[in-house]
C-alpha cells in the first residue's frame, strides 16, 4: 500500500463509520475499520495471517492482536502484530507496540514502549489481556 514491496490489502469485513462496537471482536482475514470499537480486536486464529487497516475515523479501545496492522486513526490498547505495523501521520498510539517491522510516517504518536518481537517470540502464541 506504501511501496512497491507491499500486496493490496485483502478486506473481507468492513465495519462504517456510523457504527460502534461495544465489545470484543474477533476476525479471520482483513478487517477495514471506519467506525469505533470499544473492546479487544484480534484474529480467530493466531495462526492464520490477518490484516486490519484502520482508517482516520477509525478507532478502537482495546487490544488488538493481529498479524498485520495498518492504523491511519486511534488504538488505546496494546497492539501485538506479529508481521508489520505501518502507523500513518494521522495514527494515534496510547499503549504499547509489539511489532515484528514497523514503518512509521511522520506526525504518528505513540505514547507506549516499541517492542521488536524476534523470530522466535513472533511465531509463539501471545497470552490474551484475560490470562494475565
């Protein structure tokens, strides 16, 4: 969607701006989120890729655990994404960030730790916010 090394985005749910989510979500696939969520997002399978692009409206209180992230708008939560993390100018971070690449544009804010997760830590199943 950037540059020339990345695949279009597969979207097979699409949440509007006009709606709003009042719990957990989970998703197999790609997730395009105009609307807000209030509540952890992450794949149905940890082990099977999924991508979620958030656009600037977008907006999600609560974790999310994916394996590929997009965010043009707002997470206040923890973001565990295994492959890439891209954050536009407009994106907005109140949590901390476990990536396995991560491409920020100028003007993101992130208020939280940046964590690489290596080889090994990105192929092992991370602990949900309700096991801890």
């Amino acid at each position: 969607m950037f540059n020339r090394d990345s695949k279009p985005v597969r979207i097979d749910t699409l949440i509007a701006r006009s709606v709003k989510i009042y719990g957990g979500l989970e998703f197999a696939g790609g997730m395009h989120l105009d609307g807000q969520i209030t509540g952890d997002v992450r794949a149905a399978d940890p082990q099977t890729p999924t991508s979620l692009s958030v656009s600037d409206t977008g907006s999600i209180e609560g974790s999310v655990q994916v394996t590929d992230l997009i965010l043009h708008g707002t997470v206040r939560g923890d973001i565990v994404a295994r492959g890439r993390v891209v954050l536009g100018a407009s994106a907005r971070v109140e949590g901390d960030v476990y990536y396995g690449v991560i491409e920020m544009t100028l003007g993101a804010q992130i208020t939280g730790k940046l964590v690489r997760l290596n080889d090994e830590e990105r192929s092992e199943p991370v602990p949900s916010s309700e096991d801890t």
